[in-house]
C-alpha cells in the first residue's frame, strides 16, 4: 500500500497540519512515492464508532446486508460498529457471531464487531451463553429492539459480563407499560388516538439498571436515551460512581413528536419521538457528557414494512450516512459542540465505551491511520434512494443538511472518498 499524504487538513477543527499515512500508521516526515490528498478546509477527525447498528444479516438481507451496511457506514465516516444481534436467526450463540465478524472481515470497509444477545432468542427468558461468545472475542451484549424486562435475569446478566469484562447494553423498554404502544405519550399520540409509550416505561427500566450496575459493579451502557428524565437519571447515576454510559441518535437530538401529524411511519421508531423539550435536554446532556456518545440505531426496513398504516410499520430509522450531518445540525451549528466535542461523542467516547484500542485514538504519529476527512462548509440534500442501504427508509428525505463526510480511512486505506466506496 502506497504512502498517502493528506494536505492541509484540520485535525479537530485546529491548526492545518499535513498527515502522512504509511503502514496502516500516523506516520512523521515526508516520503516523494505518496499519493496525495488534497484536504485543505476539511476537517480531520478519529474515525466514527457506532455502537448501535443493525445490518440485518443474517435473515433479512433484502433490507440490508453486511456489505451494503458498511459500505453505508464508510461513507457516513464510521471505521467501526456494532451490529446488533436482533437478526433471523438471532446472535445468541458463538456460530453467528463469528459468522458476522467474518463477513464483516471479508467485506473490510468497517471493523463489524458482532453484538451479541443477552437472552436465547431476545425471549428474556434464560441467558445465552455468554462466555462462549466472549470468547471469540464479542464485547457488548444485548437484546437491543426487546428489553431485559426481568430484574433478576438482568442481575445474573450484569454479574457475568464483569466476569467477562463485557458491556451489557439496555434496551429500555418497560414492556408491561408499552403493550401496544405506537408513539410517544402524549399531546400529538392522544389526538392521533395512537397508544402511548410513556416516558416512565424508558426511565423506570434504565433506574432500576443503574442500581444493579450498583451492585454488581458492572458495565451498563444505555441505548438510545430519548427523554429528559432518564437524562436525569443517568446524570444521578453517574454522580453516584455508578459505571453506566449512555449513547443518543442523531435523530432523536433533532426530531420530535410533532412529526406525528404526518402520519407517515417513516417516523416510527422505538423508543418513539419524543417532545421538543425532550430533545432540547439531550442536545445540552450530550454538550456536557451525560450522555457519552451518539449512536445511530440504523434500523432498515423494507418498503412494504414502512409503507403501510402507522400500527402495522416497524420502527426504525436509517442513520449511517445521515449521523454526521444530523449532529453538525444540531450540535456544532448551534455552538453545543466544537470538533473536539464531535471526536469525543462519535468516536472516543463509544471507542472507550466498548473497550476498542485501535479506534477512537489521537491523531498523532505512532497512531492507526484511522480517520474521517469533513466538509464543514457543504450541505447536501438526503435522498434514501440514493444511500448505500438497501433500504431508503431515511426520515431526513428531501431535508438538506450541513457538513459532508469526504474520505474515511481504515488503518490506512481509503474505504470512502467523495460519495463512493472504495473496495
Ligand atoms: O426503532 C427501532 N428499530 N428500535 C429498536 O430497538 C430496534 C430497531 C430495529 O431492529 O428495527
Ligand atoms: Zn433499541
């Protein structure tokens, strides 16, 4: 692989710096065989993690697959992510794990960390074996799209990923208090006559879990953090020492419950919109670090699950290639974040999170060439036919958006550059 040299670029929005990669490296000096990119005004950060996808395969490869995943993830500036394990079947066991770490290997545009489930089937019933898919080296666990509802089944759970030195990711989802549930409770789910999934249902859960982690001492990250209250709680919980993260979505910083009025279940999802308010607290939660991290809940759909009345749609949302522009939105343009604050939350932070030592590093010599090139200045118009997944199911069609992810860069190689993947 030939030397790469990126001219001018901004590391962290700061002083222009050439970067010159060689050997999978951060590399100091100069060398005359490099190939050149030309980055002046872009702005060079840590390569994106996220630790909240979905790729779908196996089992519903006509949604999304594991290349066309991480071909979404390239060119939205991840190098890394979690692929959740709500899949057909689902990964409770080591076979499926391994099998998707291997083709995430084999497709190379994104390390494809496998997630895998807390319970046999998500059925919340008795532990999948944990330790055997520890073993071929899976770093966090859910059941991500059903909540670990039982107390004590999680207990066992957060006992045994300390053993293990794993992370248990909760989908906070009271299921006693969501039957049936379609969008948040409140003002517009009441005049729509939609069943409401209440605050409570998401804060109850995710109380309850930071006092086990309490008394386990374990490892508890929060997925997808959508209400002011469990914000509160987690700000509580980490006062107390408790060992809690949390991440949010881009689209639940920016999207609210008023997009009910459409009706169009491109914007159902789960947990659900929530109100204004809500959004504005995780916006300022995520600024000061109580939230850790965004994490995109990329969730393709077919169109025949999305293109139907509102209570037969499956929630979900894609995000990969939407993440970056959703959080210069709502986040840099506003003053919330600087650059710096955009590697911690897109990168360190979930890097950390999941215990990743290649990922989320210093651009600094001696580190992995492992980066995301950004055009502050570019906006550009969402069209989901026009994304890398199979599915189009983007909430942000037609809406133009600020900042464009330009090149992404794997321990050196180029895996995207100017909207196109690069193999
Ligand atoms: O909206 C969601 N979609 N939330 C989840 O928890 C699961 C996900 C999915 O798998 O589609
Ligand atoms: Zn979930």
């Amino acid at each position: 692989m030939k030397p790469l040299l990126i001219k001018g670029a901004r590391p962290y929005g700061e002083e222009p710096r050439d970067l010159l990669l060689r050997d999978g490296l951060i590399a100091e000096g100069a060398v005359d065989d490099a190939e050149v990119i030309e980055a002046d005004g872009l702005i060079a950060l840590p390569g994106f993690v996220d630790l909240h996808t979905h790729l779908r395969e196996p089992g519903r490869e006509d949604t999304e697959t594991i290349a066309t995943g991480s071909a979404a993830a390239a060119l939205g500036g991840y190098t890394a992510v979690f692929a959740m394990a709500n899949t057909d079947p689902v990964a409770d066991n080591a076979v499926i794990v391994q099998h998707v770490a291997r083709r995430g290997r084999e497709v190379g545009l994104v390390d494809v960390h496998p997630v895998g489930a807390v319970t046999v089937g998500l059925k919340g019933e008795r532990l999948a074996e944990l330790g055997t898919m520890a073993a071929t080296g899976v770093l966090m666990f859910s059941d991500d799209g059903h909540c670990v509802a039982d107390p004590l089944l999680m207990r066992r759970a957060l006992e045994y990923s300390t053993a293990l030195d794993v992370v248990i990711a909760q989908h906070a989802e009271e299921p006693r208090l969501t039957e049936g549930a379609q969008a948040h409770e409140g003002e517009h789910a009441a005049r729509l006559g939609l069943a409401g999934w209440p605050a409570a249902a998401e804060e109850s859960i995710i109380a309850r879990d930071c006092l086990l982690a309490r008394q386990t001492g374990a490892r508890l990250h929060v997925c997808h953090v959508s209400t002011a209250g469990a914000a509160e709680l987690i700000r509580w919980a980490k006062s107390q020492g408790i060992t809690v993260s949390a991440e949010v979505t881009p689209h639940h910083l920016l999207l609210d419950d008023e997009r009910l009025a459409t009706y169009d279940p491109v914007n159902k999802v789960n947990p659900p919109l929530r109100t204004a308010a809500d959004a504005k607290v995780l916006r300022e939660a995520l600024a000061e670090g109580v939230l850790d991290c965004v994490a995109t809940d990329h969730a393709p759909h077919a169109q025949q699950d999305k293109d139907c009345e509102w209570s037969a749609a499956r929630p979900g949302m894609l995000g990969l290639q939407t993440a970056l522009s959703v959080v210069v939105a709502t986040m840099v343009e506003p003053g919330l974040l600087d650059w710096r604050g955009v590697a911690r939350v897109m990168s360190e932070r979930p890097a950390a999170i999941a215990g990743l030592t290649d990922q989320g590093r210093p651009l600094e010599a001696g580190e992995p060439a492992t980066l995301t090139l950004v055009d502050p200045a570019a906006t550009w118009t969402v069209r989901g036919a026009l994304l890398a997944s199979i599915a189009a199911n983007t909430p942000y069609e037609g809406m133009t958006l600020p900042g464009r992810v330009v090149t992404t860069v794997l321990n050196g190689r180029v895996t995207a550059h100017e909207g196109k993947v690069l193999q």
